[in-house]
C-alpha cells in the first residue's frame, strides 16, 4: 500500500466496492456519497495519504515508528507553522534511517529512506523538527499544505546535516 492516497470512506484494501476508483456508481445506481470536490492540482478535498510510515489523517500527520521502540507522535494540523521540501544527501538525511545526528532535526525510522531523494521538514515552532521522507513526497505535501493552511511550496533546497 505505499504511497497511496484514498478517502477516508473509501474501501478498504483486499474488499470489494461496487463503485469505480473514481468515485462514480455503476450505470443506474447511485452513489451513496457524493464524489469528494476537486482541490488544488486535481486532488479531492478528502483525500488522505498514507505509505504506512507517514500518514495524515483528518486529525493531523501520525509518523510511525517515530520513538522507541516503534512509537507513534500525532501532530495535529494546527501545531504545523510550515513544511520545507528537501533533497537529501548522503549526509542530508538519506543514510539516516532512524534518528538524527543533529539535535534539531528527528527522522521517523524508514528503512527504505537511502533509495529516496526528497525528504519534507515539519516545523513545529518547537527544538526539534520532524524529518519525514513520504513515499509520495508530492501527494504528503499537498495533503499537510492544504490541512494545515499553508502557503503553496517553494523549489526544493538542500538539507541540514540529519
């Protein structure tokens, strides 16, 4: 199930539906809830994301495996003042699989973070910044921009030492 995006009624993985991917009924029935309205860039309003590590709900971003061991930290939408996109490096946080080697930054444990190359930071106005490498970097940050009432992106930067 990585990197996939769906609405929060939608069906669940392995169960049947007797409504298309799109939303729309068969031909002849209709549906019981309406299609979800088109966002910025084509996504629902509705959609959530979730990759199995970085998930964000309708109450807010849940990063597993964020403590020890296997911990999970909820942030609602509310605490979130920014999210920076990133590329990563081998000493920008791509050979970080869990933890930081800079006290300011935290990154969730993500065994498959070396092959990734974007990575986003929460600012949380706090010390410590979560670091969070999202299978689909592009949907995660429409999802936390739209949420958390965010200004729309700029060009990715490069990343602290993580």
């Amino acid at each position: 199930m990585a990197g996939t995006a769906r609405a929060p009624d939608g069906p669940t993985p392995g169960r049947s539906s007797p409504y298309h991917s799109d939303g729309a009924a068969p031909p002849g029935r209709a549906p019981e809830h309406p299609a979800p309205a088109a966002g910025e860039g084509g996504r629902a309003v509705d959609e959530e994301y979730d990759d199995g590590r970085v998930a964000c709900t309708t109450e807010g971003l849940r990063l597993r495996w964020y403590y020890f061991p296997w911990g999970t930290k909820h942030i609602p939408y509310d605490r979130i003042r920014g999210v920076r996109r990133v590329d990563t490096g081998a000493f920008t946080g791509r050979a970080r699989i869990w933890g930081t080697a800079n006290p300011r930054y935290w990154a969730n444990l993500d065994p498959s973070r070396p092959k990734k190359k974007v990575g986003l930071i929460v600012d949380l106005g706090c010390r410590v910044s979560p670091f969070i490498t999202p299978d689909d970097p592009d949907a995660a940050e429409a999802v936390l921009r739209e949420r958390a009432h965010l200004d729309p992106g700029t060009a990715s930067g490069r990343a602290p030492i993580i």
